[in-house]
C-alpha cells in the first residue's frame, strides 16, 4: 500500500515534469541556438587549450599528437624575451591606467561646471566620437599625420626649426603614441558612467552649500567628488583587474620589426607564433602563453571583484 | 550701479572644453579636406582645415579602380555589418527571452556558463583550431556567427526584458495566446529600444573588426574595408603602391587616395553617429546598473 503510494507520487512528479517541459517547449526551443553558440565558440575552444600542454600538430589534431606536459611553459618561462614582453605588457597597460584613468574623470567634472548647454552638448558630443573610429582607421590616421615627410606634425616641427622626426619606427615613442592614442580614443566614452553619476547627485547638496557660502571649487571637490567616490573606486578596480590586457588591435596596427623592444606584448608575440612565423606555425607554445595570461587575467578579474564587493558593494558579477 | 566682476572660470573652463572637443575632431576635419583637395597643395604642406582646389577625382577614381578594391571592401563590409548585425539581434534577443522566463529550468546555470566565459578567454589559438574544424577560414560566416552572441549584449537585453511586468504576459496567456504569439506580439515590440541599442553596438563592431579578418580571411575578395586600409596605407606592398597621375587637370598622390581611403571606412559612421551616441549612452546605462 505504502509502496504504491511512493509510485504514484513519483508518478505524478515525473508527469509533471514532462507536462511542465511539454508546455515551455518553445522556450528551450528558442534556447537551442544561442547554446549552440555557446558551446562551439565559448566552451569548445577552452578545451582546445589542452594543446598548450602538447607538441601540437595539425595534422595529428589534438587526440593524435604527443603530451609533453609543461614543457611549453618552461620554455616560455626560461626565455630571456618571455621579461621583455611581460615587461612591455606590463608598461603599456600600466601607463594607459596611470594617464588613462583620471581624465574621463577631470572632463567629467569640468564638464558638469558648464552653465552653457550648447557648449556642453558640442563638447560631449564631439569627445565621444572617436570611440566609434575603428584601430584601422586611428592608425592609419596617425601614421597620415606622423608622416616623416608630409605629416602635419613633421611639417610643424620643421616650421619650428626642428628636427622631423619618423614616430612609428622609434621605439622610445611607442608608448606615448599608443597611450596618447588609446586616451584620445576614449576618454569621452569613458565620462559618461562619471556624468551619470553627476546627474544623480541630489540637487539640495549643492543648495545647502550655497547658503553656506560655497564656491564652485568647494561644491566640486567638496560633494561631486565624493559622490562620485564609489564610482571611481570600483572602476579603478576593474581597471587593475585587466592590467594585462593591452589592445591588440592597435598594436599589430602600431608595430613593427624596428620597435619590437617597446611594442611587443604577449598576446602579439603569440598571434606571431601561430599566424605571421615564417616557418612551421607554433600552435602548442602560443596557446602556452595564451592560457598563462588568461589564468593570470581571470585570477585578477576576480580578486578584483572581491575587493571592489567588499569596499564599495558593487561588483560585475 | 555696481560693477559686475568678470567670471574668469566659465570662460577658461568653456574654452579649455571646446579646444579638448575641437582635438577630438580636427584629424578627421583634416583628412576630409585632403581627400577633397588637388595633390599638389597636399604635398606642399597647405591643406589644414578646408580643401584648396576642391573636386571629388580621388573619390572617382578611389571607386572605380578595382585593384585597390576599395569598392568590393565597402560592399564586403556593408555585407558583413547588415547580415551580421540582423543575426545577431535576433540571436540574442531569443536567447535572452528564453533566459529571462522564470519557468525556464536551469536558466541559472545556463547565465553563469556565460558569464564565466565572458571571463575566461581561451585566447586566439585555441578558437582558430575550433572555427578551422567548423570550416570558417576564409568563409564570409567568420564574420557573422562567432561575435553574434556577446554575453555583455546578452546581459543588457536579459535585464531590460526582466522590467518588463509579467503580468503582460499572465493576461496574454489567459487571453489564449501561444508561447509564440506571446513573445512575438507582447515582447517583441515592447524591446525595440533595447534591440535598437544592442544593434547598434553590434553593428560598430562588426564594422569596425580588424582581427578576425586578418587572421581568418586570407581570400583577398573577401576583405572588409578595414583590412584594405591596413593593405594600403600601414603595409604597403609592392603591388599596391599608387602612381601620381593627374585626372581632368586634378593630381591625385598617394595622400589624396589615403584620405579618401580613411574617410570611407568612417563615412556610415557619420550616419549612424547621432543614433548610435544615444544608444549607446542607454546601454552603458543598462550596463552599469546590476547587482
């Protein structure tokens, strides 16, 4: 009796089950693709990592080639040049966050002190733009612009009685270009989260201070900053957590043999290992250094999210 | 009647702003100019602001000379960006539905999947080895499906249909409608917004893509305009190296061609610009609020 009860209850349970995945068909219908995508361009390419710990061939596939443990990770690690491009990975992503990161704010908060909308509509508008250009079209602009012989920045040093100068084939000004360029980019986009922020910001503060007596110096750094503190914080944060990420595209725009020593970083030494080596592609040691920047990358990303729920209780995920 | 003090700082502030935002555009305003100038005001260091001399010969013969394929570059990318862009909407807005019904089981653990591998990049080999065994190199599908679901995209359209009440739906369902005409009918109109948003940040990245052609598409006819810029003017070769020549009185340098060139691969941006600023500030918005 007991026995049959039990039967009947799962019964019920399983029919339900199906019942209930019967009438939601259509939602795991319309689930398909997107897991579909998922699956084969997410998820699928995290198990061909497992090529960094073989002596990958492509004709062999992955089944079929040999497992040399860590041999490609040694090998990284003991390479001198494995420094110079943690080195420069390092640099590049440090200055872009050091010069990078205060200004979207400083325009912010200049922005906010314009009384006149027409000029504050202009200068959003037009700050904002660049970050629509793609890396090719920047590049190509820059390398227009910089040009030893017709650029308008040579023409101007030879007005000034100067020396012209070949920017893209010195290393020493590698970084400044691509830092310069990257603020250029986006420093508009970036304000944006800033001058939300702004908007927020109760209007009585502002009134309160003004019958205190207030000057425009005392309300921006007295209650827009520190409005804004959380903001800054968790962004900065965020920025640390990507530290060894530098935009790739720019770089294999920007570099050249002749610059190597400041422009190469990791992840262009890697896609030159695999796709632009003269001789047999290297799959096995650029997906090596691939997966060490990725795991060093995730374990950043997520400490500091940890950091940034803990200080200022916002978090990405 | 008292003397009204000059207000220093607007004044600083206003043009110290109008400058920044004048930097922002001037290269832009440059390159225009000597797309539209004769060559021979470019080449002597005349051309700042406006054209000198101004015709539209470099854009005539930028267009028709089919071995710069700069024509078969703007259709591959007009193709590109509106296929890719149209798959994409529609990717992303099904699968954000599915994940935002609450009646779909395990839409929790399907959300941290994604998630996490918008954390963990297996990095550039390991997806060239899967999209090589998926057959597309030098295929015109690398651009449209890999980047057709962004998890941060996906991300925005979740939270965005998660506002909406359910009792739309709850009443609908009583009304007889089907699953389908619920999402069709009901929620389909309600996100043009978002799906407006998200297109347009689709859009500009499969415009504006660089790597994925570079290292997927070996077949010149398939380039995108991007990588035709990148041919001409950052890696000249050989064989792409312009002559000098002088059309209907006009002399067209190599400067004239790269302005042209440049400016074409910006020019539907000045289309989409006024919307896509707009758009994109709601998303950023859509994006920055979660929790």
């Amino acid at each position: 009796m007991e026995l049959k009860q039990t039967q009947q209850v799962t019964y019920t349970a399983r029919s339900r089950l199906l019942k209930h995945l019967w009438n939601t068909k259509l939602l795991y219908v319309l689930l398909l693709p997107g897991l579909a995508h998922l699956v084969l361009f997410k998820l699928a390419p995290l198990f061909g990592l497992v090529i960094a710990f073989q002596d990958y061939n492509t004709f062999l596939g992955i089944s079929g080639s040999e497992w040399v443990g860590l041999d490609n990770f040694i090998t990284f690690a003991k390479d001198p040049y494995f420094l110079v491009l943690l080195k420069n990975t390092l640099l590049l992503a440090g200055y872009s966050l050091l010069f990078g990161f205060p200004i979207p704010i400083l325009f912010a908060l200049f922005l906010n002190e314009v009384r006149n909308a027409l000029v504050k509509r202009f200068t959003q508008s037009l700050s904002f733009f660049p970050y629509f250009i793609s890396s090719a079209v920047m590049v190509s602009i820059l390398y227009t612009l910089l040009s030893p012989q017709t650029g308008l920045v040579n023409r101007l040093l030879d007005v000034l009685g100067l020396q012209s100068i070949f920017f893209m084939a010195e290393p020493g000004w590698f970084r400044s270009l691509y830092v310069g360029m990257g603020i250029w980019h986006s420093f508009g986009y970036g304000s944006i989260i800033y001058l939300a922020a702004i908007a927020g910001i109760d209007p009585h503060q502002y009134e309160a201070a003004d019958i205190d007596g207030a000057n425009r110096w005392h309300k921006m750094f007295y209650i827009t900053l520190p409005s804004l503190s959380t903001i800054i914080v968790t962004m900065f944060i965020l920025n640390i957590g990507n530290i060894l990420s530098v935009d790739l595209d720019k770089i294999l725009l920007m570099y050249n043999p002749s610059i190597y020593e400041t422009a190469d970083v990791i992840q262009s030494f890697v896609y030159r290992q695999a796709f632009a080596s003269q001789g047999f592609p290297n799959y096995s040691f650029g997906a090596a250094v691939g997966l060490f920047q990725s795991v060093v990358a995730m374990v950043l990303v997520v400490s500091a999210n940890s950091i940034s729920k803990k200080y200022s209780e916002t978090r990405l995920f | 009647m008292s003397r009204k003090k000059i207000e220093w700082f607007p004044i600083v502030n206003n043009t110290l702003l109008i400058l920044l935002a004048l930097i922002c555009i001037y290269p832009f305003l440059n390159i225009l100019s000597v797309s539209l100038s004769d060559g021979v005001p470019v080449i002597r260091g005349k051309v700042y602001l406006w054209p000198i001399d101004f015709n539209i010969e470099t854009y005539k013969y930028v267009l028709g000379n089919t071995r710069l394929g700069i024509t078969r570059g703007l259709f591959n990318s007009i193709f590109y960006t509106v296929t890719g862009t149209v798959v994409a909407i529609l990717l992303t807005f099904v699968t954000a539905y599915a994940l935002s019904r609450k009646r779909l089981k395990g839409r929790y653990f399907i959300m941290l999947l994604f998630l996490f591998s918008m954390i963990f990049d297996a990095g550039l080999i390991p997806s060239y080895i899967v999209n090589n065994a998926l057959g597309l190199v030098n295929s015109r599908w690398i651009m449209i499906l890999p980047g057709a679901l962004s998890t941060f995209l996906l991300i925005i359209a979740r939270s965005f249909l998660d506002t909406i009440p359910s009792e739309l739906e709850e009443s609908a369902f009583i009304d007889g409608a089907n699953e389908w005409q619920i999402m069709t009918r009901v929620y389909l109109p309600l996100s043009t917004p978002v799906l407006a948003t998200i297109g347009v940040f689709y859009a500009v990245s499969i415009w504006n893509s660089f790597m994925t052609p570079l290292i997927y598409l070996q077949d010149q006819a398939l380039h995108p305009l991007q990588l035709i810029l990148y041919r001409l003017i950052i890696k000249p070769d050989g064989g792409t190296s312009f002559e000098n020549l002088t059309v209907n009185g006009h002399q067209i340098l190599p400067d004239n061609i790269e302005a042209a060139t440049i400016f074409l691969a910006i020019f539907p941006i000045l289309f989409v610009y006024p919307f896509a600023q707009k758009y994109f500030t709601k998303g950023m918005m859509l994006g920055s609020i979660k929790g």
